[in-house]
C-alpha cells in the first residue's frame, strides 16, 4: 500500500499532480478516416501471437485523423483548453481474437502528453507528432459537412511528413468505416528494468467506448500518400486499392477495459 | 522595378516562396471577445497624435480570442491546414481620428508565421504567442453554442501566462461587442537601418473587412485575469469593470485597406 | 512469445520504429542544479512506503536542469539532432530504502516523447515542458563557465511558468551537488487496465548510470522562483533555506537498473 | 512624432513591450557551413535589379545553420533564456552592385519571433522553421570540434523536411567559407497598404557585423539533401557540385547598416 495518491504519475499527497485522473474520460471530436487495402502480410506481420488475420478483408487499413477536446468527469480541463486540445493521427487494422474480430491501433501520434500517457495505459503506441485535419465551419471559406466539401489531413513527426490525404465528401453513410469498428485488442508491454529479463508487464487487453453519440456519418473518397522515414515504418502500410472515405463528428466516453491475456512469465 | 515576383518575401522567379500571398485573404473563425472598462489613462498613453481617445466610454477595451482558418483565393492553403489554421489575442480600443472613430489593436499574439508577417502588412503589432479557447462541439462534453454554455480562453507568451478567461453565455445578442466594431487605425512602422535616422516607415492606414458574415452572437459574461511579464503590458489595461463577452462564428475577407497619412519625414 | 519485435513500442516485424531503441543510451550534457531545504513534510508526504525520510537533512530538495544530447549503441541519433536533443527539468529528493540513502525523482518534465518513454522504463514520472537554460559559450555575450558566470533556467508546463532561477557561478567545487548523487529509487506504477483493480504493475526499481565522465564542477548561488499552478505541486516543495547551486558537464551512460520490489497484489 | 516609445512594436508608454529592442544586439554562436555550386541561373533568378550575378564563382551557395544565443546591450535576455536562444538555417548567395561583391540571403528559416522580426528590419526574408544541429561537448557521445568529428543538420517548415546535412571535419581552417563572408545586400520590402499601388517600402541596405570574435574555424564536407516542398524553393538551388563544409564558433554584434538605394516611387 502506497501513501501516495493519484491515478497517474506523478503520485503525491493529493494526487492533484497526476498527468491523467481518473476514467472515465469524456471526449468530443470531429474524425476523419480513409479505409484502403494493403498487402495482408503487411497487417499480419504487425500481430503477434495469438493474434491472427481477421478473415475477411485482412489487409483493411484506417488511418484515422481525430481532432479532439477531452477532459474527466469534472470537465474542468475543457475550461483551461491548453489541458483539454490535441490532435491524433492513427493507423488501425483488425485482427482476430479466439474467434472473434477485434480493432488494432498498429501506429499512433498525438500531440500532447496527457494523451501519450493515456495510450499506455489503453495499449495504443503513442508518439509525439505534428497532426492537422481542416475544420468544419458554418462562414467563409472552410468547408461545410455536405456533399463535395473537401478536408485536408497531415502528419508529421521528428519533422518528417509522414502522411497527408485529401477527402472528399460525396453522400451521408449509415457508418464511419469498418475497420475501427470493433473493439480494440491492444497490447501493454513494458521492459524488464533489469537487462535480459524480458517484460516487465506483458498483457493483451480490450477496450471500447463505454458510450458513444454521433451525428450524420458522411462518405466520400481520399487522395492518400505515405512518406518514408527512418524510424517510422507507416509506408509499409502501402495502398493496394482505396475503399472510402468517412467524415463523422462523435462524442465518446472511456471507462477502462478488460484484462484478455497476461504473460506472467514474461516478468520473471 | 524588380525582376523578382512575390507579394512579400522572399521574392522569386516564380513567387510561389512568398511567406504571404496576394489579398483577398479568406477568414473562417470562431471569435470570443471579452469586454471591460480600464482607466482611460492607460488607453491614452497607447494612441499616438494624432490619435485621440474616443469621446464616449474611452476606457473601453475588447480582449479578443479567435480561432482561424484563413487562406488565398485559391483556398489551397486549407487543404494543407498547417498553412491555415492559426489562433490569435488581440487586446482592442477605440480612438478618435479627424473627428471619426476607429478601433485600434495595441496588442496582439498569434501562432504562425504567416499571421505575424500578415500583422506587418495591416499594422497589427503581431508577437507570438501560445493562443487557447474552447470550441464549441455538437456532441460529447464541449459546449454547444447555447444559454450557459463555458468557454474557457488563454494566452502565453514566452513560457508565461499572459491571461486567462472563462466566458459564460447568457443569450443572443444582436453584436458581437462595440469596441472592436469599428475601421482599424493602424500604424506601420520599421526603423531606418541607419542607427539615430528614425523611422524608415511612418504610416497611418485604415482598414476594414471587405466582406463579412456571421452567425447568431451570443452575450453573457467573464472572468478575466491579466498577469504581469517583464516583457509585456497586457496587465496596464487592468480591468476596472467589466462590461460583457460575446462569441460569435464569422467569415471575413481582407482585401487591403486605405492610406490616411504618411510621416515622410521620418525617413530621412 | 511474441512474433513482433522492439524494445518499445510500436513493435513491428524489424523493431526499427520502437520509440527507444534497447540500452544502453549515451548522454551528453550540461546541469544546473539547484539545491536549497524545503519543510521536511513536504519530502515525507511524496514517499510511499517503504520508502522513509533520509536521515540526515531530510528537507533536502534538488531542483536540475539539464540540456541532453542523447543517443543509441549507434549514435545515428546524433546525426539527426531532432532525435537526440532534449531538455528537462526535475526535482530531486533523498530517502531511505532498508537502511541505505537513495535519490529520488519525484518531479519531471521534458520537451520529447522519447524522452517521456524512457521515463516509464526508468520510474521517472514525465510530462511535457518548455525547458530553457543558458548555454555556456567561448565567444559573444553568453557566458563562460568560470566564477562570475551567470546562466538562467525556466521551467513552464501548460503555458504556465512554475520555475525560474538565475545561478552565478563563485568557485570550482568537488562535487555537483549531494542531493541527485545516489543511485535512484522509483516507482514504476500501471493501473490495471480494468477499473478497480488497482495496479497492474508496482514495481520499486534502482537504477543509476553505468557510466559517468565530468569537468571541472563549478559551485554558486542561485535565486529561484517556484509558482502556483492548477495541475502542478512542485512549488509546495516551497524554498525555506538555500543550500548552493552548481554547473557541470557530463558524459553519461545508462544501462538498466535492478528490482528491489514488486508488488504483484497489486496486479490482481 | 509619436507620444509612444519602443524600437519596434507594439510601441507604449514605456516602450518596454517591444519585440527588439534597440541595436546594438550581440550574439553567441555556433555556425555549420555547406558551400557548393548550383546551376548560375538559379542564383541570377533571385536577384532583383540592379544586383547582378558576382563575377568570379556565380553559382557558389552557402547553406548556413546557427544556433544561436542573442541579447540587447542589457544582456537581460540571457538570463530568461526563451527570449534569447533560436536556431536559423539560411541560404546565402554573392551578388555585385556597383562593382562590389556583396553576400546576399535569399532565404532563411527561423524558429523565434523576435528574429522574424530583426529580419523584417536587416532585409532577410524569414519563415518560421524547426532548426536542429548537432551540438559540439566535451564529454559523451556528441562530437568535440576535431578532425572525424561528425554533425547533423535539418531544416522544416509546415511540417515538411526542407533540408539535411551530415558534415565531417577534416582540418583547420584559415575561413569559415567564402559565400557568406561579404557586407550582405538585402532588400526591404512593404506593400502599400492599399491594392494596386505597388511597394509602400524599397531600400536595398548594406549591412554587416559591427564586431566579430571567432574561435579556430574547421573545414570538411557534407552530405546535403534538399527536398520539395509546395511553398518553397530552396530544392531549385540544387547541387551541382560540392565545395566544403565549415564549423566555426562566433561572437557576433550588429548595429545598424546603411541605405544604399530607397525606389520611393514604389509608394506612390
């Protein structure tokens, strides 16, 4: 037992400090992802065991922009924005789980450390990176949500790009895409701090929205590219054959997972 | 003449390098202003002759947050959104010039190069500055744009916080605040390169947007904290009452503006 | 076993987009560091047990800043200097673990993500900051590293300031400093990933440097300034008594640390 | 004249808010080199009537990275040192007018607001960019300044990589290079606020270092890339064919320059 307090580091006597309090964590955002196929041995090579190729449409990618505002339950990081704003750019793939068809965050950049902190405890792989996606807007010149509106989306990091799209919006759509759809089946891993020990923690975990609202979904098509990098293996994720594009703006809440798998021996 | 092109620097064969191309500039925004009285003294020491203070309620200042996305008439700039979008403080007065009142920025903070160079060109004294406010979002735990809806806005600069606001609405109103609703006077200023020569550039010019469109304002009111800075005066314009806060979501377009006096002697 | 590869995150098949590569990691730098006397209680109240106040000079606080070039076995992070150059600044105390003086970092912030990860690995409970110190130089106004020299440092997080100090260098001194001179005790806690259940990992792990190189330590006095904000408590960790302050430069490796404990309950 | 102070703006009472204080301003710093030759039509192309290509070794470019430390007489900035640290990259040509060769930037990316602006007032055209290079330490794994010591250089601008260098020193040197080694020539440029009424400013001003201190200046040679990018031009200066490369640390002051020719016409 701890006499310190806090959901997150840095832990002390009122847990005031904590970089994330608790869940539930409360999010709006406006999300664009462009869906396309690739190789499926690109995807299958990023599952480890005992993940396996979802059966149909195994090479399904999303890459995902989302441009968020998120606090607690107290709201009150919406208020102090510096605490409440960041963007992200995400690739998501699915994978298949003892039968069953489970989302998968393969790469990921956020802009901001609460964010980064979050995605280690959820399983995604966060980055720092530079993210930008045009916002809907009712006056002048950018765009409205309706048919031919157009919405740029890029990503950097180490100031490098590494991808950009243009979506176009063609109808409404009864979905947002499919392949962030399911629930997500992440790892959390952490080294051993003792060299050659393996993992530390090693876990298979599964989350998903513990709520969720959304307007109108929006369907149209992407102009995609992915850039080389030296230390960033996104364009692997190469573009066989576009399938849509979506435009949707949700609300959402996360509440904490589900332990699947844990590798005990992987501490010893 | 000059064989290289290029609204503003560099100049290239091409002009395509420009930092800032051509007017008309294309404004999509979200504005939160917030107003109160100062001692009129405090405005007066900040309005050169032949400005003069405004003869009803001189001690009227706007702060103003705006979130941006602005492009050229090619709208390129918006399907690269990291050429875009940009947020910005503006600390506004009124004046009184040849008998006629003007609003007048004495202070301003943006974060993009693009907007600090676009200051020199219309007389906004542009430094950079870390810029917040909250957006409005239909679903999830933003607000919407509707009676009690908290907007929180703040402003740093060089690792300081500069100030800091949370505007509750209370209703619609027919404006969006009187005291930055009037032509800019504006000065442009740059030093002779020759020390003890004065001023290379004196000039007074008006400007005002060529077109413009907005939704419904909404009124309410403010908390608004200004702090100190060894480098900054924001905190002289200390707030002695309040007077309301707005927001509103408007398109605008620059497209130049009108000399009203040129110190030529300043050169020499 | 996993088929993925990488010491972090993101694992793929080659390993090459982990955000850390595999220790040992190699630093250059310079650190300020600025030692003074808080209200013991305040150290006490940020040891969870079985950590306990030092014996000697409980109140002892460390408050360095340092300015990092860091990099793997390769060193090809050096040739991309956005990959191995960061700044950050921490705050330092002593405790006892089974009768035995160690340091302990109970506040940190950073300005890289990679620097952020290594800090899970290590115990370091990060966040993102804007660090700034002066850099010493042989030509033009910045200093050098001799008795006069004056270099400042300011920590912000959240566009707020928290910490600034101006130390003037007086004389060569033996050491830099007692209070960061053990090796380190932290903490490296995750939530289970399923709400109540407390920790998934609770590890009390020592660490230090595998290797060490330094010049000449200098030692001065410092004037620092610690600030108030909503998310932060490093200024109750408030100055009663300076103690010194000193500068050094430093070649540092690290190589892994040792578990003390784990508290696998924890897990459950 | 005008009842408000400052160098530059914003212009107050006191004066003290302005971004730049007055010349003289004093440097420290650490300047990366890389000189070659591009195709002579892509170095006539950049420069305006009446600067005319240099007569010996038109096609010579420096590309140029600094990291820099400035202050005012003062020295103020020094000690709060986000106010006085920034880094450039900047591309320097040769030009003769009137018979006398001049050094000449034609571009150049900063990563600070007051240097934005000291360029608005000496004539160099910058941009915001985010500037790294390897910086030279006694200890660890960075490079001391000696023969096979190895630096990294990188330039971007909106999230794209403009540049990037690795440059090897081989020897001593009697320079620092030769491109960049002349009074510079730059232009200072204004729209008249109003359309069509052509430049509200046209000099071309001299300007050069008032004092200069420098440490054993060491030559070597690079690996540069330069790469596209919508906005920018620098790629068109391609490499035809490497000179050297040079690292040298300065001391720097600038005060002031003198005007060659102003094209007043242009304001009318």
């Amino acid at each position: 037992m701890s006499s310190v307090r806090g959901y997150f580091h840095p832990k002390t006597a009122t847990g005031e400090s904590s970089i994330v309090p608790a869940p539930p964590w409360h999010y709006s955002g406006d999300v664009l992802t462009v869906e396309y196929r690739t190789d499926p041995e690109r995807v299958r090579e990023l599952l480890p065991h005992p993940l396996e190729l979802a059966a149909e449409d195994p090479g399904a990618v999303a890459l995902v922009w989302a441009d968020w505002q998120s606090c607690s339950a107290s709201r009150d990081e919406l208020l102090d924005p510096v605490r409440a704003q960041y963007k992200e750019t995400l690739a998501v793939v699915r994978c298949s789980y003892r039968g069953q068809v489970y989302s998968r965050c393969v790469y990921i950049w956020v802009d901001k450390d609460f964010a980064v902190v979050r995605g280690f405890h959820q399983g995604y792989p966060k980055k720092l990176g530079s993210v930008h996606q045009t916002r809907p807007h009712p006056f002048g010149p950018a765009p409205r949500i309706e048919a031919g509106a157009r919405f740029g989306a890029t990503l950097a990091a180490a100031d490098r790009r590494l991808a950009q799209a243009v979506v176009t919006l063609r109808q409404p759509s009864p979905t947002g895409g499919f392949v962030n759809a399911h629930p997500m089946a992440h790892h959390r891993w952490l080294p051993s701090i003792e060299k050659g020990k393996g993992l530390a923690l090693d876990e298979l975990v599964e989350s998903g929205t513990a709520s969720f609202e959304a307007g109108q979904a929006w369907a149209g098509d992407a102009d995609l590219e992915l850039f080389d990098s030296p230390t960033e293996e996104l364009a692997r994720l190469a573009v066989r054959e576009p399938i849509a594009a979506y435009y949707r703006q949700v609300g959402v809440v996360w509440d904490g997972g589900r332990l699947l798998e844990s590798n005990t021996s992987g501490a010893e």
